[in-house]
C-alpha cells in the first residue's frame, strides 16, 4: 500500500479569507478523510488582505499544522486609500512604490520567506518520510520553494497554479522591466518542467503548460454543497468579492439605472448588494449614485455570512478582466455560485474559459463588457420571471465540481505521481 504522506505548501490559509484559502481548505479536509496524513505550512502571522478567523474551526483537526515566520514588506506598499487597486494608483509616491514592488521583489514580496521555508520544509520531509510536497500559487514565491525542495530532497513535487505565473493579469499593468519580465517567464519554465506534474484550474492554462510539461492536469475550483435559497420580495442582484476597476461593468449599472427611471415597480423592486471591497471607481459611478437607494455596499464578511446573504439573491454577478485576454482564470466565486442556482450574468470576452463554462453548465448568460441591448434585454427576462416566482435556473452537470468529487481526481494524480 502506497503511503500517502504530503506536505502542502500554501501562502493561504486560515484565519486568511477570500476566495484563495479554499481550494486547498477543502481539498486538505477531503484528503484527509480519505486516508491521507496531511500536514500544512503557512506563514505566521501573514499579513492577509482579508481575515475570517471563522474559517479556522472549518479546518480537520487531523491536519497537521506548520507554521513559519514571514517578513511581508508588501504591507508598506499597500494604497492608504481603501478601495483603490495596488496596480493603478496615480501619482509620483504611489507610482515609486510600484515602481519598487515591480522590479526589486522577485517573484513577490514572499521573497524573503523563501529560503526559510526551504529550510524548514526541508527538514519536516526527512524526519517524518514526506512521499509528496504540493504547493500552490500564487504567491508565485510558492513553486521556487517548491523547485528547491525537490533538487534539495529529490521529492515528489506536484504544483498547482491558481493562475498563471507570468501572464499573471497584474503584471500587465505594472512599471516592470523587461529583464524581470523575461526572469519572471524564464522561472516558470524551469519551475514547470522541474514539478513531476502540474495543476492548473482553467483549460486555456492546461493548453499552455502541457506544451511544457505534458504531466499538466485541469482540476478547477469548486465548491462543497448545494444551498437551498429563501424567497424574499426583492429583485435582489449581488455580487461578492473583490472588484477592480478592470472588472467594472458599466454598463449594467448604467442599464440599471436607466430602467428604474421609467418602471417604477423595478426600481421599487430593486436591491444591488455588492459585498466585499470595491475600487473607488465603482462607489463614484455616477449611475450607482443615482441608484443610491438601491444600492448597498457591504464589507467583507465571514464565509458563513456571505453564505447567508447570498440565500435570498435573484441574480449573481461575475466578472473577468475586462481585455480580451481576461478570461483565461476562471474566478473562484463562479463555482461558489454554482451552488445556489440562481441565475449567474457574467461579464466575460467571447470563448473565454469563463464564457464556456457558464455556456456549458447553462448556469447563466456572458455578455461583454460593451452589450447594452442583450444585457437590457435579460435583465427585464429576469425581472419578469422574478415576479412570476420562477427565477431559479436548471444547470447541468455541476455535480463534478464539487470538491468532494474533484478531490478523487486529485487523490488519482497524487498517487500516479508518488507511485
């Protein structure tokens, strides 16, 4: 019988909130109760972006945990202005420390925990036989640690990509050198080719990495259990998460506004709840500012919360990047969503990853970020079946993405790479 001993390295991880933490919080619950000997390393004391210490109590007591110190100076880069995007401040300062953050900190501002974690992780595999070390990114810090413990151990390392490392959509938008451009590619490679097998969460990323490393295998974000939504008397549109400018859907707020100035039962009718954290270009919309009435911002809140908030919507909101390019991750509140069946508008370029997805699953409709006719069109669809009480959706299967059946798959990579 093959033992079934892993190390899974990840910057996520509770009291860390947001969507990043909960691939791997699922899979590492699940694994467990499949029989394997799980042990995780975060850092200690991250200075997470978003906190939910309820996440915490959901973790398997018989998960091992390792922790190790981290010096995170990204924290002196971070915008004093809440809801702005780390990558699109103006201004000379703000530019500088962009500027620095770009090009001085490679692959990230995790740097410094690299060869720590190297150290540590490197010991924890020979004292306790570690068949397999997992570690997923970004941080993309995350896979050179995982590039030195296998030349360091000659372990068995899978690594999985949350999203891609050097068309990471960020990077786009950042002051950096082409010399780190070209280190940042040139790293990945050698990460890629290196891992024994690879994960990646979107099939345009799969196409990509297999030409590297043909051990490349699609295993998406998924989500644990279907929800079963109450009735309420609003039009209730919600979206959750983060929303950066780059996201923002114009016009949808703008058709929003425009139909409740001429149907005053929609606009009686109408609740926006955006919760989460929104760049400063979505709370100064001028058609959002109109609607104020409608609209309701909410701050991020706990898993179990949002849960809850998420019960009584008619209609979810998903958002790629809005560039041509943007749909190449596939957001991990898509598959949350999922599990509410209620009807989903995503806001995705044409055969996108994203845009197939919501076609396949029949989970909803895409429309770009431009449409103002079709997007009008379904949302008066929607509101009409809202008011005949029959506004849930009928996706198909969906069963597969939930982690439950998901982590068969990934029990079935481990094992063909360990044995």
């Amino acid at each position: 019988m093959i033992d079934k001993k892993i190390l899974i390295i990840t910057y996520y991880w509770p009291p860390s909130g947001g969507s990043g933490v909960q691939r791997w919080l699922n899979f590492s619950n699940y694994l467990v109760g499949m029989g394997y000997d799980i042990t995780v390393l975060s850092p200690e004391s991250a200075d997470y972006p978003i906190s939910d210490s309820s996440l915490i109590n959901k973790v398997n007591p018989l998960i091992k945990i390792l922790k190790v110190p981290v010096f995170e100076p990204a924290k002196f880069f971070k915008s004093k202005a809440k809801n702005s995007d780390n990558i699109e401040n103006k201004g000379i300062i703000n530019y500088l420390k962009l500027f620095i953050r770009s090009n001085f900190f490679f692959p990230d501002s995790r740097m410094f925990w690299i060869n720590e974690v190297v150290k540590r992780a490197s010991s924890f595999i020979n004292k306790n036989n570690i068949n397999c070390v997992i570690t997923t990114s970004p941080p993309f810090s995350t896979n050179i640690i995982g590039y030195k413990l296998k030349l360091k151990n000659n372990i068995k390392w899978i690594s999985d990509y949350r999203d891609p490392w050097s068309d990471f959509f960020q990077f786009k938008k950042m002051p950096m050198f082409s010399s780190v451009k070209k280190k940042h590619f040139n790293w990945e490679k050698k990460c890629l080719k290196t891992a024994d097998s690879v994960i990646v969460t979107s099939p345009s990323l799969k196409t990509a990495y297999s030409k590297i490393n043909p051990s490349t295998h699609l295993i998406t974000n998924g989500f644990d259990a279907f929800k079963d939504v109450v009735n309420s008397k609003d039009f209730e549109i919600v979206y959750s998460g983060v929303m950066k400018s780059s996201q923002n859907p114009k016009m949808l707020w703008k058709i929003l506004c425009d139909i409740s100035m001429t149907n005053k039962s929609f606009k009686n009718d109408l609740k926006l709840n955006l919760i989460g954290s929104f760049d400063k270009s979505i709370h100064q919309n001028k058609h959002l500012k109109k609607l104020k009435e409608n609209v309701i911002f909410k701050d991020y809140m706990s898993k179990d919360l949002l849960d809850k908030n998420l019960l009584t919507a008619k209609v979810l909101i998903l958002c790629d990047i809005n560039r041509p390019d943007g749909g190449n991750i596939i957001p991990g509140k898509f598959f949350h969503y999922l599990s509410y069946k209620i009807p989903i508008i995503t806001f995705s370029s044409k055969n996108s990853d994203t845009s197939n997805i919501v076609n396949e699953t029949k989970c909803g409709n895409v429309f770009d970020f431009s449409n103002e006719i079709d997007l009008k069109n379904h949302i008066l669809e929607l509101y009409s079946n809202f008011k005949n009480g029959t506004f849930l959706v009928k996706p198909i299967e969906i069963e597969k993405y939930k982690y439950s059946s998901l982590t068969f798959k990934l029990d079935s990579l481990i094992i063909k790479t360990i044995d």
